[in-house]
C-alpha cells in the first residue's frame, strides 16, 4: 500500500496540499459529469486555460464544496504584459468564484506568453498577495527551461516529457536541484503530451512489438522521480477510467521502460513530430 500510495500521490510543499499524480486537463471533451467522476476517483489537480471557460460552472461547483482539497493551474489568456497577466488572475477568480488560484502560470512561454521584468514582477506581486500560491510557466524550449530551474522565482515548469522527447532527462531535470535556497524551493514538474500528441498509440512502420496505452505513456512520465504529475486529457469517462486502471499497476519496470525508450526512439525518427503547442 505504501508503494501504490507514493507512486500515486505527491506532496506540493508551496501548495500545500497532496496531488493525484494524475492531473486533469479541461480542454479535450471530457463533459461534466465525467468531470465530476473523475473528482471523485481522486483526481484533485485541474488544468483550466481562463481563455476557454471549459469546465468553469463545474469547477466552480466543486471549489464550493472543496477549495482546500481541489488544485487550480490557471492559464491566463495572454501573458505578454504585467497588465495581461494580473488581468488573467483577476478573471480566473471572478469566473470560479475563489479567493485564491493554486498555480497561474504563463502558457507556451516565448510564443504566447513573455519572460519579461513586467511579467515576472507581475506573477511574484500576486503570490505575495496571496491571489496566486505558485507561479509557473508552460514550455517547450528545453534549455531555457533548464536556466529556470536553476535560477527564477518559478514553482513550477510545466514540460513535453514522453518516450519520444525524453530531452527533459538531460536539459532540465539536473537543473532541479542547482537553485540556491535563496530563490527558494526547487520547482515541481508538471510533464504534458505524454503520448506525443497520439503518436505513442500508432504503430511505427516496422514496428513489430506492443504499441502504447495512454496509460503506459502516463506510467512511463510518472516513473521517472523529477515528474510529479502529469496531464491526461480524456475525452470521455471510459478512457479516464482506462488511465485510472493502468496507474494502478504503478511505476514501469525495467522491461517496460526499455520497451518504451525503444517505441519512443521509433516513433521520433519514422513520424517527424511537429512542434505544437499541445
């Protein structure tokens, strides 16, 4: 029980509160009572882009009836000035009707959202105001991802980790360590695209061994000790419950994470996966 228990939940010191390493995106059609289902299975982290108010009267129906419990990560619509930014929290808390969002973090910095004085500024006044517990960012450049870890007020990164970009193992995850206690806590690690977009799930020309579950690409993202959730986006309640039954058989082995690396390197070099956003 020990075992199952540490491999499915995760202590978050800055939020202050334990996660399911399974987090919740909103945005991928999951309806509301399978939102609902998915609360009640556990599932306590919410990825909520404002922009889209999906999930919102959901959301902020279970916020009333369990604030300290549920984790909000708020994407604000733009994060290109400190006024968008603020902008953002201030309607995130009207729309769910709170008086605090757990995370709000930029979306796809250096495309949709900027690294500037005015931005970081903006994202640590509203932390000490207690409007935002933790701040943190969406990202796929690697290096600067790395560079942040090891030196910014972050508290969490929010990275593209699966078998086909397992880059993170050498540009980021050593860095986690590297921040002075000065800047505070190393930040947690929220992995997203964990199939690679679908990818993962299609067999390879000339692949002649297992393809991927989602829940095998989720296993594979929480089997690593840097990743302390990751984002599953279901569309309906059946594939929650299939990503739900395939955590439970916990960390891959070694086998599985071989098999897994050697689906990933496959896959990366037959498909020629695009650079997206998601």
């Amino acid at each position: 029980m020990a075992n199952e228990e540490s491999f499915l939940f995760r202590d978050i010191p800055v939020l202050r509160k334990r996660v399911h390493r399974l987090g919740l995106a909103t945005n991928y059609g999951l309806d509301d009572r399978g939102f609902h289902a998915a609360l009640e299975r556990g599932l306590n982290y919410v990825f909520w882009p404002v922009r889209s108010e999906a999930k919102s009267t959901a959301l902020r129906e279970a916020l009333h009836r369990d604030r300290e419990r549920l984790v909000v990560a708020a994407v604000p619509t733009l994060g290109l000035m400190g006024w968008s930014v603020r902008r953002g929290a201030e309607k995130a808390l009207r729309s769910l009707g709170t008086d605090y969002i757990d995370i709000l973090q930029l979306g796809w910095l250096g495309r949709a959202s900027a690294w500037t004085k005015g931005t970081v500024d903006e994202l640590v006044k509203l932390r000490e105001e207690g409007k935002v517990r933790a701040i943190g960012v969406s990202i796929h450049d690697r290096p600067r991802a790395g560079r942040l870890a090891a030196d910014s007020p972050l508290d969490m990164l929010m990275i593209r980790y699966n078998a086909a970009h397992p880059g993170a193992e050498r540009d980021i995850f050593p860095h986690l360590s590297e921040r002075p206690a000065a800047k505070g806590r190393p930040a947690f690690i929220v992995a997203y695209t964990a199939t690679s977009w679908g990818k993962l799930l299609e067999r390879p020309e000339g692949w002649t061994g297992p393809v991927a579950t989602a829940g095998d690409c989720y296993r594979f993202a929480l089997t690593s000790p840097h990743v302390d959730l990751v984002l599953c986006g279901p569309a309906n309640q059946a594939q929650l419950e299939e990503n739900l039954a395939a955590l439970d058989k916990g960390p891959l082995s070694s086998e599985e994470l071989a098999w897994m690396r050697e689906l990933g390197q496959r896959v990366h070099a037959k498909n020629g996966i695009p650079f997206a956003p998601r």
